[in-house]
C-alpha cells in the first residue's frame, strides 16, 4: 500500500482572535513572527504590503489564515 504524502500549507499571514480593547483588535503574524495589531482587514493588507505580500484573495487559506473568526470578525464574540 502507498501513502500519499499529505500538503498542510502555512500560509505566511496568520490573523489570530479578536482580543479585547478599545477598540478590539487582532494580533497580525508573518512568517512566524508578531508584526502587530489590526483593528480592521485594512491594516491587514497593510501589514502585508509592508513585507511585499500581494494579497488578492482574502478568503484564500494558503494566504491568509483567519484564527477565531474570519475577515468580518473585529468585535468579541
């Protein structure tokens, strides 16, 4: 019998859960490393752009990983 050799992809974005504050906020990973707070999509895509990651599909799980939430997740649940 053969295994196949299962793909996990890491996508370099990892968006982690709403945390609270105020306003309420989500930490931003890159590669592995925090590279801040994003308190909307728009300071994810920023973020992205500032490490020369063209991000063109936000529902894309090999570019971005939503943790807790997806892109229309900025509040506490």
């Amino acid at each position: 019998m053969t295994e196949a050799a299962l793909h996990i992809s890491r996508p370099r974005i990892l968006v982690l859960a709403v945390q609270p504050g105020s306003p309420p906020f989500r930490i931003v990973e890159i590669d592995g490393e925090v590279v801040g707070e994003a308190k909307t999509v728009i300071d994810v895509l920023e973020a992205a752009a500032a490490f020369g990651i063209s991000v063109h599909d936000l529902d894309d799980p090999d570019v971005v990983r939503w943790v807790g939430g997806d892109k229309f997740t900025w509040t506490v649940h």
